[in-house]
C-alpha cells in the first residue's frame, strides 16, 4: 500500500487512540451484519486486532484471519485474547494473499480510507470470499465531522491548519462506500450509520489519547510551548465534563454490506 502521513507502529498507542472506538463501532456492525457462527472470516487491515476480537467474542467464527501491512500491528495483535482462534499476517489490501473464495465474509474496519486505490481492495475482498458470502466494512464519516478528534480537528481548522486525512478520505462517504460495492459486482447492497460514544476519566487522559495519532503529534511539534497550552485550552473548552470530571464525546461512521453473486 502507498505511504500515508498517518501511519500507525505502535499497537499499544494505536489500541489506546483508537482501538477502543473501534470495538465500539465494531459491536454496533456485527449487529447489523447478522452473520451466522461457523463462518471464516477475513479482517482486512486489522491493525491491532480490536475488530478480530469483535468477531472471535461476538460471532462464534470457525476462523478469523487479520492482514494488514504493519509489523509491529500484527505483532501486537497476535498478543490479544482472540490470538486463541484468529491468525495474523502481514499483507496488503490490494493484494491479498489468499486465493479466490477462501473465506464466507469479509470486513474492513476503520480501513478504506486508508486504501490507495479503494475499488481495487473492495474487488480483493470480493474475490476471497465465497460466492454467496457477504463484503462490509465501516469508516469514520470524516468529511461529515464523524471522526472521533473532530473537536480538534475543527480548532486546527480555525487556525488554518488543514486536519491531516488519509489518502483515500472520499471513500468514506456513504454514497460513495455504496457505489464502491455497486462497481464491485456486489448485491443486496445496504448502508447505515453508526453512532457511538466513548467516555474518558477526565479531559487529561483525552489530551494524551489523542496526541498518540501520527496525524496530531507532528503538528502540535510546530507549535511552540506557548501555542500548544493555548490550543489545549480551546480544545478543553469545546468538551463538556460532568460531575466526576469524565469527559463523553461521539463519533459516527458510515457502513455498507452487500453479497457476492452467486
């Protein structure tokens, strides 16, 4: 896959910024996939394995297999409680290495927009799993203000500071998630949205989680000392926190599902 400005090395971070609305996010999807146990499954660009765990907890699989292109990712992964029944390897979504109807479902979360060329790794996924078998993934509806730092990324935008997006960040919106899966070749196509919320100790503690993304860190490096603690504190004013000092922000992401002809 082509190099992205946001990269993710470090699994433990990665899981503590991110992981954690993944499983969230994760939970409202396989609700709504509403797959039958027994199936083998593939969990393409799993990061740190929060939605492989997901699938081995939620979905009674035969088998989950994780590919994603980072080292230190599938390392971690292969540490979590799911590593009892899911496999990790590193590989690249646009270029799986499995052959043609290997698996009876296949999932992408949190991923496309990561994807330098989003119809090709939608075609992948479409040609290992089985005829019959179901094609779905989720995204952050980053350009709809759905992404979890948002508030951040709305205060970068009042300095004029473009936030960082991935590569392929169009393919997040919804009508073009369900028009990827259209050129697919994929059937019963159907989307929706998903809204989750999160919860922190206190507005520290969300400070810290978000400035472990590659995306924040190097631009908070420019700012001098100064200009951080002010940007701090007008982040620290967009959040709201209740009695016992926790702050709860929402994040939505848009998913679609559909089914490979048979």
């Amino acid at each position: 896959m082509a190099k992205s400005e946001i990269v993710f090395e470090d699994g433990a971070a990665y899981e503590r910024m991110m992981g954690t609305w993944s499983g969230l996010a994760g939970n409202v999807f396989v609700d709504w996939l509403a797959q039958p146990p027994g199936l083998r499954w593939i969990d393409v660009g799993c990061g740190s394995g929060a939605f492989s765990e997901v699938l081995v907890e939620r979905c009674a699989p035969a088998a989950v297999q994780g590919v994603d292109p980072s080292s230190a990712q599938i390392e971690f992964a292969r540490k979590r409680p799911a590593g009892r029944l899911a496999k990790f390897e590193i590989g690249d979504a646009i270029a799986l290495p499995f052959p043609d109807n290997a698996f009876d479902a296949a999932a992408m979360a949190l991923v496309i927009f990561f994807v330098p060329e989003p119809a090709r790794g939608v075609a992948e996924m479409t040609r290992v799993v089985r005829p019959g078998g179901t094609v779905a993934a989720y995204a952050w509806d980053i350009l709809g203000g759905g992404f979890p730092q948002e508030p951040i990324r709305v205060e970068l935008r009042k300095l004029g500071i473009p936030p960082v997006n991935p590569p392929s960040v169009e393919a997040s919106r919804m009508d073009a998630m369900h028009e990827l899966w259209r050129k697919a070749g994929l059937e019963a196509i159907e989307t929706r949205e998903i809204t989750v919320q999160r919860t922190f100790p206190d507005f520290e503690d969300y400070w810290e989680t978000c400035q472990l993304g590659s995306s924040l860190a190097p631009t908070l490096a420019k700012m001098s000392a100064d200009e951080k603690q002010r940007f701090k504190e007008q982040i620290r004013a967009r959040t709201t926190a209740d009695g016992a000092g926790r702050i709860t922000l929402s994040a939505r992401a848009n998913a679609v599902k559909g089914r490979v002809p048979k």
